[in-house]
C-alpha cells in the first residue's frame, strides 16, 4: 500500500495530473516515480505509474505525425442524464444498435472495423435522454489479445457506464472475456467490486465532502479531510462504497485502483442460427454478475427493454423540484445517483440553496405520506419531488 509518502512526491503527482501536455505528464510521472520510496508497500503504486507512463508513450507514438483534426475527432461533448459507451469486438452490431436506438447515422457494413472515430446519439428513456457513443473496437494483437485505443480507454475511464455489444451467434462467451481482459489490462472492471474509494475533484466548493453507501467506513471524516489536504487538495467529493481504510482513500487519490464502470450486456443477432444456443452459454457464464439482455437489431427483439436496464445498473434516479408557492413540479428532474440526499440535492442546485437551507416537503416513493416535512439527511429515491424551504 501507498504509505508515508513524502511532500515532494505528493506536489509531483498533483504537478503531473495538472499538465496537459502528454510528454509533460511523462516528464513529471517519471520525476514522481524517482521521489517514491522503494519499499514492498509501494510496489503496485510503482508498476502502476509506470503503466501510466508507457500508455502516454502509446498516445504520443499513436498522435505522431497525425494532424490536430484527427486527435478532435476523438472528442465528444457529453450531453443528457448520462453518458454510456458501446463497446464491444468488432461486428458484434454496435453501429446496428446505435442506428435502432438512437437518431444516429453510424456506417452499417458486414467488413472489420467500419467504425473509426466515436459516433454519439440520444437514446430516449421516459423524461431523460442517455447519451450513447459507439466506440472503433479495439484491436487484435495476436500475442497479447485484445487492445483498447489509448484515446477509448480515456473515454471509458470518464464515461458514466457501459454497454457491452456481443455477437450471439459467433462463440460470445469467448468475445466476453476477450473484452473484459482486455478492459482488466487497462485496470477497468465491469464488476462491481466489495469496497470502493471515488475522489472527485471540485472547483469552489472550499470543502471536502464524504458520501458513503453500503456498510459504513471505519475511517473518521477528519483522518480523510487530513489526508486530501496533505496532498493539496481542497475541494472534492469522497465517495465510499464498503469498509474502506484510510489505504484505500490515498489509492483513490493516485489513481492506484481499478476502476468499476456499471455495466448491461447486449447480446445482439438474436435472430441468426445457433444465436439461442450461444445465448444460454452466455447466461450461464454470465449469472447474475452483470445484467443481460438479447437483442435483434433485424427483427427489434428486445431493444425496448434496453433503456431501462442503463437506467438501473446505472444507479440514477429523477428527482422533480417544486416551488412552495406552485402545485406543479418542473417538468424536467435533476438526474442524481441513488442514495443522494436532500442536503446533496440542494448542494448540486446551488450552494447558496444548501447555506440557506432549512427543511424540505417530500412527495412520493420515499415520503410517509404527500408534503412529509424532512430534513437534509433524508434519502431521496426515483421519481420523488422536493420542495425546499430555506431561511
């Protein structure tokens, strides 16, 4: 584990995450990695930040010589509730599945990676729209298996979920661990794991806050604020996810972990012979680690159910705000994680509403009965309407 870390390095890492020129963030990673003490506890943080360094590498070799409209092609502006990646081997159906899904025009073709850059669309659920980016499928390296493009794994890495497109009718228990090894290799897990740390770096806040779900963490908030601030940092959100040590707080804070991204399965070609017989493979393999549907883009098979399963394993819900003075809520809800309280509600609308704050009306799934008076702890769920009353 990363303990005991001195001053200089910590600057150094903070210096290295700051830099935004690629050769920069080589420069400082490596200055970071001279500074780290060289003992057992610290060897993952090591191997870790010298992967760091040779995915930069790959990026700068990659970028050479390309002109700057390429490397933009990769970018994407996120849009909507959430933003959700396709992923998946090649011909698995991506494009066909976009196509029925969203508004997106995505190349259709029956040859190997006809998708070069990411190609986004709006998939409609209810009252939100979940953005969907078809990702190029990674690359096959006969040595090594299955590669991600350094600019996907950086996609992936601050994408909200993924979808994960399978060929039904071509061996997908197979393409199922191509992708996740290969997912794995870049320290990206689609299963959710026991205890997890999140450090989300906040601008104007002037304060660390701690959310925690599951069982409570056996660390004291002061001992995490401590901590955050010996590396500098002093605006962030602490998500805590398990019995967390204060070790996996500053694994957290050096990117030394693996990374869980909400995951729902598509296996698509539903409709192509031998496709049911791979589909219960598929289930068996799968159980209930990560929910699954089956998909025919052909004959549109089980696309409607889509959109509500990246609802759900994305741990979203809608939360409607209502004016004391109106009987009407707005039209249009704030979309949060499950598990946000009202106090975190009226924080992400403005922190003036949060320092003013005084109690709140609740109506729906989780109020005792219509306009129940609660305070800032209280638990919001799905579809909820919160009317805020401030001083």
């Amino acid at each position: 584990m990363p303990a005991n870390l001195p001053p200089e390095a910590k600057a150094k890492w903070n210096e290295a995450l700051a830099a935004k020129n690629p050769r920069e963030k080589v420069r400082l990673f490596q200055e970071f990695l001279s500074e780290i003490p060289k003992h057992k506890g610290n060897e993952r943080l090591r191997a870790q930040t010298k992967t760091k360094i040779a995915t930069l590498k790959q990026e700068i070799a990659a970028q050479r010589g390309k002109r700057s409209v390429s490397r933009s092609s990769w970018s994407v502006d996120r849009e909507g509730a959430a933003q959700v990646m396709l992923f998946g081997s090649t011909n698995a159906g991506r494009s066909s599945l976009l196509r029925a899904l969203t508004n997106a025009q995505p190349v259709v073709a029956a040859y190997d990676y006809t998708t070069q850059w990411p190609v986004p669309g709006m998939l409609k659920f209810e009252d939100i729209q979940l953005q969907l980016i078809e990702l190029p499928a990674p690359q096959i390296n006969e040595s090594s298996g299955l590669e991600i493009q350094p600019e996907a794994i950086d996609l992936i890495r601050n994408t909200d979920g993924l979808l994960l497109v399978l060929d039904l009718s071509a061996e997908p228990v197979k393409q199922f661990h191509s992708v996740t090894a290969a997912l794995e290799e870049v320290r990206i897990s689609i299963q959710r794991p026991s205890t997890s740390v999140e450090v989300v770096r906040e601008k104007g806040s002037g304060e660390i806050r701690i959310a925690t779900s599951g069982a409570s963490a056996s660390i004291e908030p002061e001992k995490i604020r401590s901590l955050l601030h010996s590396y500098g940092i002093k605006n962030a959100l602490v998500r805590i996810y398990g019995d967390a040590s204060l070790s996996d707080v500053e694994d957290a804070i050096l990117e030394n972990v693996t990374l869980y991204k909400p995951c729902l399965i598509v296996g698509n070609k539903l409709d192509l012979p031998a496709a049911r017989e791979y589909a219960t493979e598929l289930k068996m393999e799968v159980g209930d680690s990560v929910p699954l549907i089956l998909t025919s883009c052909l004959i549109g098979t089980g696309l409607g159910k889509i959109g509500e399963g990246l609802f759900r394993c994305l741990g979203i819900i809608r939360v409607y705000t209502k004016e004391p003075s109106q009987s009407i809520p707005s039209e249009r809800p704030f979309v949060v994680r499950a598990g946000t309280t009202v106090g975190e509600l009226a924080r992400a609308i403005h922190s003036d509403l949060a320092n003013k704050y005084r109690y709140s009306r609740i109506w729906g799934p989780t109020s005792k009965f219509a306009g129940e008076r609660v305070g800032p702890e209280h638990v919001l769920g799905d579809k909820d309407v919160v009317e805020i009353h401030t001083e």
